[in-house]
C-alpha cells in the first residue's frame, strides 16, 4: 500500500500514486517595535496539503471505481484519516480538488490512460472519526452499483 486515505487505499495497481506534494506552513505573528526585527510568536500550525497525482489504465488494470470513490469522498466533504505506506498517520484530511485527464478515449468514451490529482486539506478531526469510515464504507458500496 502507498496511501490510505480513509477506506481509499492507493497501491501499485489498480490505483496507483506515482508522485506526491506536501506543502505545509506554520503561523506566526509579528509584533511591531521601533528600530528593530518584529519579533514573532509561533501561534500555531497553518495550511498543510497533500497532493497525489498518478496515471491509471483502466481498459488493463482498472482504477475509475477508487477514482469515482475519491470524488464521492469530495462532494460529501468527508474528513478521513490519511496514512502513508509506512504506516505514519498524516493527520485527518478532506478531499477540496480533483482533476482528471483523459487520453486516447476508447469507444466507451473512457481513456486508454487517465492522468488525475487529488488535492487533500488537513482538517480539525471530527468528533466520531469512526463514523467517517462508516460513511466511507457506505459511499464505497454505492459507487459498485453505478
């Protein structure tokens, strides 16, 4: 497993990652003096994202039924914990962008390869975590009878 993000795990088929960016920031607040540095105080963590990007092939090995969970995941607004292959816990993140590029379409209409990105946003955790992977389990079931 790569990534696991909620019930969403990335592997090295049929969903897979092949680059990630994490871009993250701390607070601080200046204080204004005369003749000097403004000093600062750390008040916190800031913005901290996670961008995953990969390329599928779903004619060969699959992928858009882990694509259409993760867009199901974004328009609920689900915050679900994210876990990086070795087992490290990022934090509780939601899904705010998806894009997705198809190439060479097939008769269906799908293409023989799909470049996507999935943008994550850390988020305060919810109160029930347990109820988000109910509900992630719930919207991995309802993307099976599409």
């Amino acid at each position: 497993m790569l990534y696991l993000i909620g019930t969403l795990a990335m592997d090295t088929r049929p969903f897979n990652a092949d680059e990630v960016t994490r871009n993250s920031t701390a607070d601080l607040a200046e204080k204004p003096v005369i003749g000097g540095l403004a000093p600062s105080e750390f008040t916190g963590e800031g913005k901290d994202e996670i961008s995953l990007s990969g390329l599928l092939i779903p004619s060969k090995i699959g992928g858009l039924t882990e694509l259409e969970t993760a867009h199901q995941m974004r328009m609920s607004g689900a915050r679900v914990p994210v876990m990086r292959g070795d087992g490290f816990r990022l934090g509780t993140f939601s899904i705010t962008k998806m894009s997705e590029t198809h190439q060479d379409l097939l008769r269906n209409g799908v293409g023989f390869s799909v470049k996507y990105t999935i943008t994550l946003k850390k988020v305060q955790p919810d109160n029930d975590e347990a109820s988000s992977v109910i509900s992630g389990l719930l919207n991995l079931f309802d993307a099976f009878r599409n």
